[in-house]
C-alpha cells in the first residue's frame, strides 16, 4: 500500500524505556515537541483529492476519471513479498528502510524540477579540477589516522577470530558433518581408546574428560565467535525491528480504510449500479439471441447445401454447384467455425468439390466426342450458324462446362479435346473409304481388308473422287472445330473482361471513398463506440484495465461490421439465392485463374486450331502416300495430276484461310509427287523431241490452222494450251508459213510440236506454281536438248545416216536457221512468263534463258557462216581455174553466177529479206576475194589493157546476174575492190 499520509513516530535508541527496549510511546505528544517523522515514500502518483483529506477518508473511486484510485497502485506488501521475478526472497527485507528503494520500481521524475546535466557542472569541474588532483595526490601519500586505526583494529580481531576458529577440527565446518555417519562419529569420539576388555580404567577416565574439555574448548571459540558476529550486527537487528513495529501500524490503519472503502462500495453498487448493470445484461442476451437466431437461419442455410448441389448437378450447373461450395466451405471457416455439428461437412466438401471435377474432365471428354463425331453430311451445320434449339443446348453445356474448369483451374481440357481430335481425324478417312467402296463392285472388303489396299485397287477417277470426299469432309470437321474453339475463345474474353471491369470499379469505388471520407467521419466512431458500448465492455472484460476493454470491443464491432457486409445477401431465404451461376463466377477474381494464365489459354486455342489442320493435312498425306505405294500417282497423266495439283491446293488454301496456319506437310507430298511427276513428264518430252529429231527429214512442212491458231494465241498473251475442242471436219486448209507477228517463219514439223511442248511446260507451271523452278530447269534442258541435237543433225550431217539424206543442202540449213530463231523469238516472252510465276529470291535462275539465248545464236551464226563457208570452196575451186581470155563472159564466171542463183532459189523463200542480203553481201566479198587472188596470180592490173577489158566484161556480167536476183536490186556490190592499188 502507498502511504502518502502522517502516522504514529517511533522512538529512538535512548529514549522512551529503562530497559533499552523499543517501545511505542502512546500518548499523545503535542506538535511543539513532535519531532518530524520519516513518512514512508509513495511510489505510485499520488491522488489529486485536494488538501485537508486523510487516511479515513479513503480514495475516492467516483469522482473524475483521472483521480487516483486502488487501481493505480502499482505495488502493495503482498505483491512485493509474492513478487514472481525474484529468485528467491530477500533476506534483507525486514531490516531495509522503507522508501524510494524499498522495490524495484520506476519511479517517474518530478515535472517541476529541471533536468540536471553533467555540462551544467563544468565550470565548477573545471575551477576545482587541479585542487582535486592535489588533493588525491596527499590522500595518497598520507592516509587518515582513524581509517588507519580502524582498518588496523578490524584486522587485529578479524586475524584473531581467524586463529582461533583454526583451532576447531576442519571436520566440525564440513557442510556434510553428520554424527549418525559412523565414519564421523568415530572421528569425533574413539571409543576404542576408552573401552577394554577389564572395564574402565583411571587412563580411560583422564582420556574421556580430556575430550571434554577439548570439545568443550571448541564450543567456547564457536560461540564467542557468533556472539563477536551478532555485535556486529545487533544495530541492523534492532533497526529491523523497530521497522517491523512501525509497518504493522501502518497496515492496521490501512486495514481500516480498506474496510470503510469497501462499504461505500458496497453501498455504491447497490443505489447505482445494479440497475443499469441489468438493463446492460438484458441487452446484452438480447444482442446474444438476435446473434443466435442468425447463426442458426445460417446453419439451416448451410444444412441444405448437399441437396443443393446435388439439384444442381442433374442439371449440369457446375459453376452454380461450386460457388455454392465455396461459398459454404467459406461460411465453415469463417462464421461456423468451431461447430461440432459441421465438423465433418468440410471434408464432404472438398469431396464433393473433387467428384464434380472428375464430372466436369468427363462430360467435357463426352461432348468433344460427341460433337467431333456428328455426321458431317446429315448434320454439316456447326453451332454458331444454327439457331436451332438442339445447337443452342450444346452451346450452353460447353460454355458451362468451360467456365467451371476454368473456376477448378483445370487448364489441360484442351488436351482432352485435343485427343478426341487426331482420333475422329483418323476416324474420318476410314469412314470416306468405306462409303467409296460399297458404290464400288470391284472391290471384295472380306478379301481386301485394308484400307490402302483397298485404295490402289480404284481406278484414278473413283481415288479423285474418295480424295476430295476427304477433302470435304476434313474442311466441315475444322469449321465445327473453329466453331467450338471461337465459343471457348468468347468465355475466356469474357472472363477477362469482367476481371478487368471489376478491377476498374474497385478502383473507383477506393477513390471515392478515399476523397469523401475526412477525418471528422473517421474521429466520430470512437467516441459513439465508447459512450453506447463501453458499460458492456467494462462488464464482459477479465482484464484489468478498461482500457484494454474498450479497445477489444472495437475490434469486436469492426469484425462484425465486415462479417455483417459479407454476410448480406447470402442467407436470405435459407440459402436460396447462394447459386448465382455465371455472374458470381465471374465476379470472384480471385477464383479464376489469373491474366496470364487466361492469355497462356487463348494461345493454346489458337495452336490447338493449327494442330487440327496439321492433323488433317497429316490424315491426306496418308491417302496421297498410300496409293501412290506401288507407283501409281507416278503414272498419272499430265491432265490427272494437274487436277490432282489443282484438288490439293484448293485443300490447302481453304484450310489455310480458315485456321491462319501455313501447313507444310500436304505440301510437301504434293512436292515431291511433283518433283517425280516433273521428271516424268521432261523425260517423256525429251525423249519424243528426239525421236521428232531423229525422223526429221528438214523440209519445210505444212502449217495445220490449230498451230497458227496457237501461236495466235501466244501473242495475244496467253502463255497456256487451248481448251480441246470437240472433234469433227475441219475445213481450213494448212497454210504453207507460220506467220509470228507478221513475219513468215518457214519451219519443220519438230518445231510445230516444239512450240505445243513448251506451252505445255508454261501450262504445268500455271497449274502448279510449287514446281515452277524445278520447271524452268526443266526446260532450259529441253531447249538445249533441241539446239545441241538439231545442230548434231544438221551442221554434223547426223541426218544422213538417220533419215537417208544425200547431203545437207543450203535450204536444209536455211530452214534449221529460220527455226531456231523461232525459238529465239519465243525465249524472252517464255521467260516473262516465269518470272510472274517465280519469288524474287528465285530469279536468278532465269539466267538459264540469257545462256540458252546464247547458244542459238551462236548456232543461227554458224549455219550463216556454214552457207558463207560452202560458197567460198565453190568459189576458190572455179576461181583457181579461171583465164583472162575470150569468149567473154567466161565460163567460169557463168558457172558462178549459176550457183550463186541456185542459192538465191534455195534461200530466199526461207530468210526474210534482211538476212539474206546480209548473207549475199558476205558470199559476194568472199567472191571479191577469191577473184584478187586470182587476178594477182595471173599478173592482170587495172592498165586498161586487153586483159583489164576482159576482167571488166566478166566482172560486168557477174553483177548483172547478182543484181537481177530478188531482193538483191539494190545490194552494193562494190566491185572495184578487186583491183589492187597502184603503187
């Protein structure tokens, strides 16, 4: 207990009693001769209940709220005898004085006196300092006098004590010293020296009486030591008591205050506080069962959650029959916590929770099944172009389906539809085959029984017909699968939307709230709280301050007002309305997998379309690789593959626009089926052009209407084979040029079918424009083929001994010249063609046509200087025979001028007109020639002598018969070259 108030003095030491003893004294001194008592100290602030109040009047616990009260104290004589943290009592607390250092407690400085530093003394530190330092310095040199006395005195006794307490055996001191041990007990007293066999003698006697006085000497040593010990101490003992004395008064008094404080208590409790205190009580069993009632509606909510779900479930309400069992599992752990009744409907739960994932994989698994499985011709609609209700029903059970595998956050449904994909895929070509051999009488299905072999034995139209039955069939199973993944698409943008809807509202609502909310409205929910619910607090807390109280019913209120907020909505009519199906789905964020996740699903749909058009190109390179086992699609016909060609990139295109992926396998077999086919079909021409070559007679050849008409056609720009027309009589008569732009071609029957060969090359190209380059190459061989085999045949004489020729003759090599620049004219527009066929990457391979270009026109010069070549051996073996005398015109010069007509003859209706008097100009400067060397020889000079006269009449006749010749009037001859110049 503090004492902050007077009580009785005690005496001291000399005074009050003759016998020395502490007493009381009990009468009542006046003031003038009352000596100031030490009061005991308070350690506790004290009360502010004004002056003149004392003891009897006791604290008062209903005035002001920051009056001092028994709640205040901070130590009593109870709490610092029972005091916890000590290790053990202390053995001075009787004799310790009673004040500031009576407990160990923190006192709190006086607001009134300043705080004193230890800068405040350093002016005075630093004066004194050097005195100090001399002052040590002489302490040291010359000690006290009474402290050297009194440490000399205590040492004499305390070293005296010590020599006469050496005399007690050290078996007396040990802590263990026990004389019921017979060890010690031997120790300290040898009967055997006192006992023999004949009794007791006088040595015995005088050895027995001399351990007496021994053991009797060292009890006087002890005891004069204790004694010397307890005058030491004798003022502590007495100071104890006399406190001992002083504290017990102190405690009858405030024994007595304790009990008047107690009756006013008492009194105060029954006029003020029983009353109120039941009001309190009533209201506060009232808020109990209105608490009660609610838990109960909301246990009874909880109680029909099975059969809810179970409802649910018949009804494929999956994210209906989960937000139901969140929403419970949650209302388990957070309001029904604790409930025995409940304890095992948690486990059911998750459970139930665990079934209806396994539900969801297989009716997932069972719609993708069922869906991919529908016939493609009776029911080819897909479920975003029907309206009907049969379609509208799936579209609900998938999209009901996808939205409660996304809430479980089961991400892999995409490889269960990937599964039931590549299986109807596979599914799809044998159900083709089977439906094109029952319309197929040849085919035994009990004795083929595989499908490939079943395949390689239909005929190519009956295989076309299967192959683009696939064809179709595959394009209707990728829209229904584009169909379904577009509406799992839609969910999940949906999904993501309304996260992202309901995270931007959230954010508005925090804003609003954060600017409307000041801090009066903050400040005003404390006071309300303490002044309605801080009686009911006071009574419902243990503790011991009623501070803790009322902050603990603060939280308790928050708590109840977010439970209340969750809570509302939930339990209105037994639960009724838990199962909010899409729109509490997509309201829980924190349920469906996350924004990254969601996008991860949106690119797997995307991939899963493309893994469907590779597996559906994959399923028709089975069917292109199956009949083409044995060769067959190797023996295909240009037409047949062209519409194979033309069937497989129509395939490819359509899938390609209706699942944006470019699939690589279907065009890759139909590239390598191209390749062979290409080979196939150069080979096949080539070896026709020879076989035209080898037979080719070189003459000139008829020119049938069809050929003229394609070549028409080739200069209007169409680079391709015209339509067949139906056979029948033809009257155009074949006409005896070909006419190219104007310009008459005399050409051989090999060139006619020359010409429909390349279109047909170009035509390839145009129907399959994979093959292109492999084309080119292709065909660049083929025309090298005809230039360096027509040259073998023509300038190499190889058509003598194939087709019986005498000789080569002069138009034989005028018309293989005006054939190959033909072919000439035909390369660059041959060439443009496959440049808009081409990649820009690849347009170096048209570097083929300049080489081929090349060698042509090498050839054509050579067959000129071939034609130059057999006129200049004419023209040296006449000239070397020549004479300069009469008859004039010699018959040399007539010879020539012969052969030089009968080369005009053979020539001229086969060159145009410009190449042959460029090649007249040459024979006739190899004629010049020829014709000075002669004259040279003979020694005949432009003298205008007889044999100049005869030189000039020949030379005159030579050109008369060159000049008279067509197309030749206005060559210049220039005949004065072969004179040479005089000297």
């Amino acid at each position: 207990m503090a004492s902050g108030h007077s009580s009785s003095p005690v005496p001291r030491p000399g005074g009050g009693g003759r016998d020395g003893i502490y007493r009381k004294d009990r009468r009542d001194p006046s003031p003038a001769r009352r000596r100031p008592v030490r009061s005991l100290p308070d350690v506790c602030p004290k009360e502010p209940t004004g002056e003149g109040r004392g003891l009897c009047d006791g604290p008062s616990v209903v005035a002001e709220h920051d009056r001092w009260t028994v709640y205040s104290s901070k130590v009593n004589l109870p709490a610092a005898l029972n005091d916890p943290r000590l290790a053990k009592r202390e053995s001075d607390f009787f004799t310790k004085t009673w004040g500031l250092d009576f407990a160990e407690t923190e006192v709190m400085p006086s607001f009134y006196l300043p705080v004193i530093t230890r800068e405040q003394f350093g002016p005075y530190l630093q004066e004194t300092a050097q005195r100090e330092k001399i002052h040590e310095r002489c302490k040291t040199i010359c000690p006290n006098k009474d402290d050297v006395e009194a440490v000399s005195s205590v040492t004499t006794n305390h070293e005296k004590s010590r020599a006469e307490l050496e005399q007690v055996p050290k078996i007396f001191l040990r802590p263990d010293f026990a004389l019921d041990n017979p060890g010690t007990f031997s120790a300290v007293l040898p009967w055997s020296h006192f006992t023999s066999a004949g009794g007791k003698s006088s040595r015995d006697v005088a050895s027995s009486k001399l351990l007496q006085e021994k053991l009797s000497h060292y009890l006087d040593v002890v005891e004069v030591s204790i004694a010397r010990q307890i005058s030491l101490r004798s003022d502590a003992f007495f100071h104890a008591m006399s406190s001992q004395h002083e504290l017990q008064d102190q405690l009858q008094e405030t024994q007595r205050a304790v009990a008047v404080l107690r009756g006013r208590t008492a009194a105060m409790d029954r006029v003020m506080c029983q009353g109120p205190l039941r009001a309190l009580r009533t209201a506060l069993t009232r808020s109990n069962c209105v608490r009660l009632h609610n838990k109960l509606k909301l246990m009874a909510a909880v109680h029909q959650t099975q059969p809810t779900v179970q409802l649910l479930l018949s009804t494929s309400e999956f994210v209906g029959a989960l937000e139901l069992i969140a929403t419970t599992k949650e209302v388990l752990q957070q309001e029904l916590q604790g409930i025995h009744s409940f304890r095992h409907l948690g486990s059911q739960l998750c459970e139930l929770e665990k079934l209806i994932d396994k539900m969801m994989v297989e009716d997932f698994s069972m719609f993708a099944r069922s869906d991919l499985s529908r016939s493609l011709r009776d029911e080819p609609h897909v479920l975003e172009k029907v309206h009907t209700p049969n379609a509208a029903s799936r579209q609900e059970r998938l999209e009901s389906l996808v939205f409660g595998l996304l809430r479980q956050r089961k991400l892999d449904f995409l490889d269960i539809y990937s599964d039931e994909m590549i299986f109807c895929a596979k599914a799809i070509v044998s159900q083709c085959v089977a439906e094109s051999v029952l319309h197929i009488e040849d085919i035994d299905t009990e004795v083929v029984t595989k499908l490939a072999d079943q395949m390689r034995l239909m005929t190519f139209p009956q295989w076309f017909e299967l192959l683009e039955n696939v064809f179709d069939s595959f394009l209707l199973f990728l829209q229904r699968i584009q169909a379904t993944l577009s509406i799992i698409r839609n969910v999940i943008q949906e999904v993501l939307d309304s996260n992202q809807k309901n995270r931007q509202l959230e954010e508005e609502a925090v804003v609003r709230s954060g600017a409307s909310q000041g801090p009066e409205e903050a400040s005003s929910r404390g006071p309300s709280l303490q002044q309605g619910e801080a009686e009911l607090a006071y009574l419902t807390h243990e503790g011991l301050f009623i501070s803790d109280a009322l902050n603990e019913a603060q939280q308790q209120a928050a708590v109840q007002d977010q439970s209340s907020r969750s809570q509302q909505g939930r339990t209105e009519a037994g639960g009724g309305d838990w199962s909010s199906g899409e729109q509490s789905l997509m309201s829980g964020e924190s349920v469906m997998p996350s924004e990254l996740e969601m996008n991860r699903v949106i690119n797997n749909i995307q991939e899963l379309l493309h893994a469907a058009s590779d597996v559906s190109h994959d399923r028709c390179v089975k069917v292109l690789t199956a009949r083409d086992k044995d060769g067959s699609l190797e023996r295909l016909s240009s037409a047949e593959f062209v519409c194979l060609s033309l069937a497989v990139e129509g395939f490819v295109r359509d899938t390609e626009e209706l699942c944006g992926r470019r699939s690589v396998s279907l065009r890759g077999t139909l590239q390598s089926q191209a390749n062979r086919f290409v080979h196939r079909f150069h080979d096949e021409r080539k070896t026709k052009l020879s076989l035209l070559l080898d037979n080719e007679r070189w003459k000139q050849a008829e020119v049938p209407a069809e050929f003229q008409e394609l070549v028409n056609s080739i200069a209007d720009g169409r680079i391709s084979l015209p339509e067949r027309k139906t056979p029948g009589p033809d009257d155009r008569k074949p006409a005896e040029f070909l006419l190219v732009n104007g310009q008459k071609y005399a050409v051989v029957g090999t060139v006619l079918l020359l010409i429909r060969m390349f279109l047909e090359y170009c035509q390839c190209v145009n129907d399959i424009p994979s093959i292109a380059t492999d084309m080119l190459t292709r065909l660049s061989d083929f025309l090298k083929h005809f230039n360096s085999r027509s040259c073998q045949l023509v300038l190499g004489a190889g058509a003598l001994q194939l087709v019986g020729l005498k000789t080569i003759t002069t138009k034989n090599l005028a018309l293989a010249s005006r054939c190959l620049q033909l072919v000439v004219h035909y390369i660059p527009i041959i060439r443009s063609h496959f440049e808009t066929k081409l990649q820009p990457k690849q347009f170096s391979v048209l570097r083929h046509f300049d080489h081929i270009t090349k060698d042509y026109n090498d050839h054509i010069a050579e067959i000129s200087a071939k034609l130059v070549a057999i006129m200049d051996s004419l023209f040296e073996k006449v000239l070397s025979k020549y004479e300069v005398k009469a008859p004039m015109p010699s018959a040399c010069f007539r010879n020539v001028c012969k052969q030089m007509a009968k080369m005009h003859e053979a020539i001229s209706e086969l060159l145009p007109e410009e190449q042959t008097q460029m090649l007249f100009l040459r024979i006739n400067a190899s004629f010049k020639l020829h014709l000075k060397r002669q004259l040279a020889r003979l020694g005949v000079v432009n003298d205008g002598g007889p044999q100049h006269g005869l030189v000039v009449v020949d030379v005159a006749f030579y050109s008369e018969n060159v000049l008279v010749l067509r197309s030749l009037e206005r060559l210049d001859l220039n005949m004065a070259e072969i004179w040479e110049q005089k000297r």
